[in-house]
C-alpha cells in the first residue's frame, strides 16, 4: 500500500494538492490517503506555549473549541474533494508546530509521501512565521510534493 500525508489547511492550495493527490491516488491501486490538519495557536508557532500549556492561556477553551471547528472544516473540504473522486480518506487532526508535526508523524508512520499546498498562511503572518512548506520540504525524511 503506498501512503499519502495530505497536510491541509483549508486553503486553495492546499485544495489543489488534494485535487492533484487524488488524482494520482486514482491511477495507483493501492493508495491510503490521510489528511491531516495542524491546530495549533500563533503562541505555539513561536515557540510561546506548546500543548501542554494551552490550559493557561485565557479563553483558552474557547480557543480550542475555534480552532477544533477551523480544523474540521478544513478536513471536510479536503474529504469532500477526496470522496467525489472516489477515494475514502482518513481524516485527523493533531496540536503542534504545523511542520513538526507533520514530519513527524510523515516518518512515525511510515508515509511513503507527505502532499503540500504551496502556500497556505499568507500575508504578514506567513512572513514573519515562514512557510510550513518549506520548513516540511528541508525538514522530512520522506519524499514530499510541494503542489503549486
């Protein structure tokens, strides 16, 4: 079985990595689909606050109620595009760095390819924060395809 990690934010890129993955899971026979989507907080990204901790930020289970309904929103779309294609994708949702995460559970779980969407976060937070794409693409030990 050959073992695709969709890192999906929910954004048109990463909408199109799901539309290009799905169409070359079509052509194998044998492919597993997981999308995954990264909660995490601004905090964490910067090194701020990690999971463990959430629970003493304010509001924080407000907090993590917006994000858990920001993550299955986006696992939805992804499924959705998935499914019309007549794949059945595992979907899941994990707290952390979005590119930690995603490298690790890419090479703990023996993925045989981790799919990105080249952009996702934009503007002065993309910016400042870097591109999880690029942090994935120098930073995992499976192959990776950034889709523009």
């Amino acid at each position: 079985m050959f073992k695709v990690l969709l890192a999906t934010d929910g954004s048109e890129y990463s909408q199109t990595a799901a539309r290009y993955i799905g169409q070359l899971c079509q052509k194998l026979e044998d492919c597993e689909i997981t999308a995954l989507y990264v909660k995490n907080l601004s905090f964490s990204v910067l090194g701020l606050a990690e999971e463990p901790y959430l629970e003493t930020l304010p509001d924080s289970k407000l907090m993590q109620e917006q994000l858990g309904k920001v993550a299955s929103s986006a696992l939805a779309v992804a499924q959705e595009i998935l499914v019309s294609m007549g794949l059945r994708p595992v979907l899941r949702s994990e707290w952390g760095r979005p590119a930690d995460v995603i490298c690790r559970v890419a090479e703990d779980e023996k993925f045989d390819l981790v799919v990105v969407g080249e952009r996702g976060m934009g503007g002065l937070a993309g910016f400042f924060l870097g591109s999880v794409s690029q942090r994935v693409a120098t930073r995992a030990k499976v192959p990776v395809l950034i889709v523009h």
